[in-house]
C-alpha cells in the first residue's frame, strides 16, 4: 500500500475535465478528517477519492460532491509523483491494457499472437 505524507501538492487543481486525468477512483475512508473542511465552488464538502488508474494511481483528491450539477471542482491532497515513478506507472497500465485487449481477443477466439 502506498504511504502517504499529509503534504498537500503545489499543483492542486485538477483541469476542467479531470476524468482524462482520473478517470478511474476509488473512495478513500482513511483520510485524515481535516481535508473534510476543502469546499468546491458551491460551497458544499467535496467527495474524497483516489485515483486508481494511470500515471496518477494512489494519488487523493476531492472533487465536487453535486452529482446533479458538478461545479468541476478538484483538490489534489497528495504531491505529484516523480517523473519516474509516473513513467513506471504509466507503463504499467499500457501493458495492463494490452493484456486485457489480447485476453478479449483470444476469447473471441481471435489468436492475438498470430502474425499477419
């Protein structure tokens, strides 16, 4: 699991459309409860997640709790990661992904290993 440092990042705003960025979360019970008192734009406590997907993986972040009309609001809690560790990381999920794609393939009974 990874350790986390109370540190909040330099670079804590997500863009607009932060699920290029995050696309894949989980809910983070374990955060500590003062990163409770961090309001998007309208006001309200934002949803504390942690990006499970990508370059980004293990990394919190609040984002705007309206479901109905999501202000674009997004905190990151924790630093970026180094180069390195996002450079691994992201090679990681490519090989991951054309794993997945080769297992889809071959039980559509496609032989993905096959030259063509």
């Amino acid at each position: 699991m990874v350790s986390w440092s109370d540190a909040s990042s330099s670079d804590n705003s997500l863009p607009h459309d932060y699920s290029d960025v995050c696309p894949d979360w989980i809910y983070d019970s374990h955060f500590p409860r003062e990163d409770e008192e961090i309001c998007c734009h309208h006001g309200l406590r934002g949803i504390r997640r942690v990006a499970i997907r990508g370059e980004q993986t293990g990394r919190r972040y609040i984002v705007c709790s309206n479901i109905i009309q999501d202000c674009g609001f997004a905190h990151w809690v924790d630093p970026e990661w180094p180069n390195p560790m996002k450079k691994r990381l992201f090679h990681l999920w490519i090989n991951y992904e054309l794993g997945q794609n080769c297992v889809s393939r071959m039980l559509k009974g496609e032989r993905p290993w096959k030259r063509r």
